[in-house]
C-alpha cells in the first residue's frame, strides 16, 4: 500500500514537470500565485495539498482527475464540473474557484457582483469547505450556494415601500415620509447645486430663510440629526462647565444613546435635578452655581408620564436663566410648525411657542412631525446660532445638499400655507376615520373577490416616532388570511412586493392609519397578487 502511494505521488510530480513546461520552479510557482517551497514540494514526489492542487488544475486548465489519477495520461483538459461517475474519493478534492463561480446556483447573483469578488468568495468558502473536512460528496453545490447566499447580501434592498404598519412615523421603516415636493428637489440636487460657492447663496440659507419666517426666531441653522444639534450646542457654549437639567428629562434616546451621554462627550458636566416624575423652579435655583453654563430643558416625546406629575414651564425657565445670565436651550424632540390642537388633537411643542417663551435656541427633528428628512433643526437668537455655527465641531455635524435640498421642499410647503393638505404626516393624522373604513372597506371586498378571508376592522394605533407617545388614534385594518400561504409566508412575499405590513394571531394586517389615498392601488395589487412569483 506504501509503495502504491509513493508511486501515485511520483506520477502526480510527473504529471505537475509536464505542466512547467521550460518554467522554473520559481517562475511556475508566480504563475499559479503560490509559495515556491509549495512547487518544490510537488516534484520532489509528495502528494500536493488541496489548495495547491485545486490552483494547479485552475491555472493550467488541467482536470483534478487527471492530476490525481492521470485518467487521461499525457493529455490537458479544460476544468470542467465533475461528473457524477467520478469516484466519491476524488470528490474530496477541493474544486477550484471558477468551477464555483460557474455553477447554476450562482446565476442570479452575475448582474450585481462582478466576476473577481465573487471568485473571491467562493475561495473563502472553498477554505471554510476545507476546514470542515467534509468528505464523501460532490463540494461545488453546497459551496456555490453558500457562495451564491453571501454575494445576495451584497444587492441592494428595496427603497421604497408602502407603510401599512399603522405607526405613521415608523422609525424602522425610514421615519416620515417625504413631500413630492421635497422628493424632487432632492433628486435635482444630485447634479450641480449651490453648496457654498461665492457665487451662490451660503449652503443653508435657503432652510434658514424659511425657518425665520416660519418661528419669528432671529436666526437658524441646520444640522445632520436632533442629536447632533444637541452635541454641537453642549460642545459650543458648555464645555467645561455645568448644564442643569431635570432628571425626568435625562432619557434614553434609542440603542443606548442617552442625553447625559452626549453631554459630557463634549466635556460638559451634567447636573440633574428634582426626582423621576417632579422638579419645580427651585429645584433649578438652587443647583445654579458659579460653574453653571446652561439651564435645559428636553420635552421627553419617546414616553408618556401621568399620574402624580410635575414640570417647569418654557417661560419661566428662560426668565431663570435671564435672572442668572445664563443660557436656556429647549429641546422639543419631534417638535412640530403647527399647531395640531388647532385640529383637535393633541398637542405637541412647536418651535413657535419655544421662541415665543424666550429660549435662546430651540431644537427639533426634522424627520419627524415635521416630514422632512433626518436633519437637526436649531433656532433662535442670533448670537447663539453665529457661535454653534463656527464652532469646531459644526463641520462634523453639517447636512450635505441633498438633505438641505428636501428640507427646503419640506419648509415651503409650510410657508405656502398647504401643510395641512400636503405634508404626509400631517394628512396621515387628520385622516377621519370614516374615510379609512370605506377604504379598507373596498379593498376588503376586492380581497375577498380573490379568493382570500379578510377581515375588515377597526382598531387603533400610535404616532410612532417619539411624537405623541400614549396618544391612540382611531384606524382601521384588514386582516388577511391566505388561502395558500401561511402567516410569515404572506408577510414575507408583501414585504417583497414593497408593502410593510404586521402580524397578529395566524394572519397579516393592514393599517390604513398609516397608509396615504394615493397608495391604495399599489397596495390592492400588491396583496392580490401575493399568490404570484416575485421578479
């Protein structure tokens, strides 16, 4: 048996010399991208490791079954799949990469990933394949479609879908939808737009132009997100000293980012007062101190408080901090530039009445109530926004074109006077209920007409977005149950086929609360169709 394989080892060494051709051992060795000991071990009559053997046939196009076992002796042969007579010993051969990448299981993948990255990954897993050891069957399926799997998280994900969750300002499905407006103007800022050239307006003048006219304040600017803004204003007038702020407010705003946590990365000293559910004026009085800097006040919109419960109002924080000469900024979250109680619902702080109360900076989100996209909106007297403006860090926080380009659609929609008609968010929540039952009434019956058990019902449903929190609005759904296709089957082809639905005791619902009267129709095919293949 020992001389079998000496003599198996030696004929493979001979097979590899013909292969060299007048190439030297180091010249052989750069051509197939591997170590020169690697080459020189092959001709000394040693049985080649896997890799360097699956290299070789790649390289020199030559067949592993010819290499091992000189099936075809003195003859090279393109690498080709193995065929299923082959011996399940030679099988355990690693394939070489182009085998892989040739494989069927990758044909959906060769329009979104070019040849040398998927070539690539395929040797990574042909080395994962190696590792495991696996012997006894044909490799090149499972390692092409574990190949094929990882080249799909490479495409790209649908961008736009039709929220029917209910949660108007759904924060894992991209917050507030956009102004057509706003859309437009984002798409023509991808080409040449002002951004600050000599000739052109200062990048956010045309946000801070609308925003003045909008609140009355003196002055604005524009940062990527709320929590930037908050960073830039602590970091630009606090740094070094104390903010005084009450312990209520001291939140957490999402995946362990917290308020308190931003405040003293830019070096400030956070001093909380009063308890979790009350704080009063002299709470604040009294922690005022020669280190003081800021009084703060954060309108907490990401949780609802009741019961025994108490705050201090805008006005007379910011006649505190006039008293003491110090500087008062509030915070209003998902801050609204309307009035919703003007509408019968509930109220929500507006930038209006945060100028109005003598804050010398105001901030809000704006891809929140507002509608527009993610940005920090900051406002107020105009000494203040000149030092946040040229302070360091605001050109680590500063928006690029194309989100000042949809917050300027977004804002014109408010001085025109057409919020209320236009802005998504604002139609969303004004919706009458009876309009959304006879919608979802009439998509029912079209369900149903498809062979589908829907049930129309009403229900309620939130804000979502840290705006309003514990508020209910009234809406209504559907809720579907598929003649062929299970619950998480159905949501998975809807979510497919663009709509974002949820999921409830065995079937899918659809929340008109959250959906606008344009989106009706893709919605209908969407779920008509459901029963149909995907492109």
């Amino acid at each position: 048996m020992l001389m079998k394989q000496q003599l198996e080892a030696i004929s493979i060494a001979e097979r590899i010399r013909s292969l060299m051709g007048r190439d030297t051992e180091a010249a052989f060795a750069h051509r197939l991208g591997i170590a020169p000991h690697s080459v020189a071990v092959c001709l000394q009559g040693r049985v080649p490791d896997p890799g360097t053997l699956a290299r070789i046939s790649e390289v020199c196009e030559a067949s592993l079954d010819w290499l091992l076992h000189g099936a075809r002796d003195g003859e090279v042969e393109p690498a080709a799949p193995e065929d299923k007579t082959v011996d399940a010993a030679a099988r355990t051969v690693p394939p070489p990469p182009s085998l892989v990448v040739n494989h069927t299981a990758l044909a959906g993948v060769r329009g979104f990933v070019n040849n040398p990255l998927l070539v690539d990954i395929a040797r990574q897993e042909i080395q994962q394949w190696i590792r495991k050891g696996t012997k006894g069957k044909d490799p090149v399926p499972e390692i092409a479609t574990r190949t094929a799997r990882r080249a799909r998280a490479l495409s790209l994900p649908r961008r736009s879908c039709v929220n029917a969750t209910g949660i108007i300002i759904h924060t894992g499905w991209g917050n507030a939808p956009l102004h057509l407006e706003a859309r437009e103007r984002l798409i023509t800022a991808t080409g040449a737009s002002p951004t600050g050239a000599a000739e052109a307006l200062p990048r956010m003048e045309t946000c801070a132009r609308l925003l003045r006219a909008l609140t009355d304040a003196e002055a604005a600017t524009i940062t990527t997100s709320n929590a930037a803004s908050v960073l830039l204003v602590a970091g630009a007038l606090a740094a070094g000293r104390e903010i005084v702020v009450a312990a209520r407010d001291l939140v957490e705003i999402s995946e362990g980012a917290r308020i308190s946590d931003i405040l003293q990365a830019v070096g400030a000293r956070v001093l909380s007062v009063g308890s979790a559910n009350c704080v009063y004026l002299a709470d604040y009085e009294r922690a005022i101190s020669g280190q003081t800097a800021m009084l703060l006040r954060i309108r907490v919109s990401n949780m609802a408080s009741s019961g025994y419960i108490a705050h201090v109002s805008g006005s007379d924080l910011a006649g505190l901090a006039r008293r003491h000469n110090l500087f008062y900024l509030d915070n209003l979250g998902g801050g609204s530039l309307v009035d919703l109680t003007k509408r019968g619902m509930p109220e929500c702080p507006t930038l209006q009445q945060g100028i109005k109360d003598g804050a010398d900076l105001v901030l809000a989100s704006g891809d929140k109530i507002i509608s527009g996209p993610q940005a920090g909106i900051i406002v107020g007297k105009k000494e203040y926004v000149q030092k946040v403006s040229k302070h360091v860090l605001a050109r680590t926080c500063r928006p690029g074109k194309l989100t000042l380009s949809a917050l300027e659609g977004t804002l014109a929609m408010y001085v025109a006077g057409r919020a209320w008609d236009e802005i998504p968010t604002l139609r969303l929540l004004r919706c009458p209920e009876n309009e959304l039952s006879q919608r979802a009434t009439a998509i029912g019956k079209a369900l149903s007409a498809a062979g589908m058990e829907a049930i129309v019902a009403a229900d309620a449903t939130e804000c979502g977005g840290a705006v309003l929190p514990g508020i209910a609005f009234p809406t209504w759904t559907i809720q579907i149950k598929h003649p062929r296709l299970t619950e998480d089957q159905l949501y998975d082809v809807l979510l497919a086929r663009g709509v974002v639905a949820r999921r409830a005791q065995g079937r899918v619902i659809l929340d008109f609360r959250s959906v606008l009267p344009e989106q009706d129709s893709l919605l209908q095919h969407a779920v008509a169709g459901s029963g149909e293949p995907t492109a």
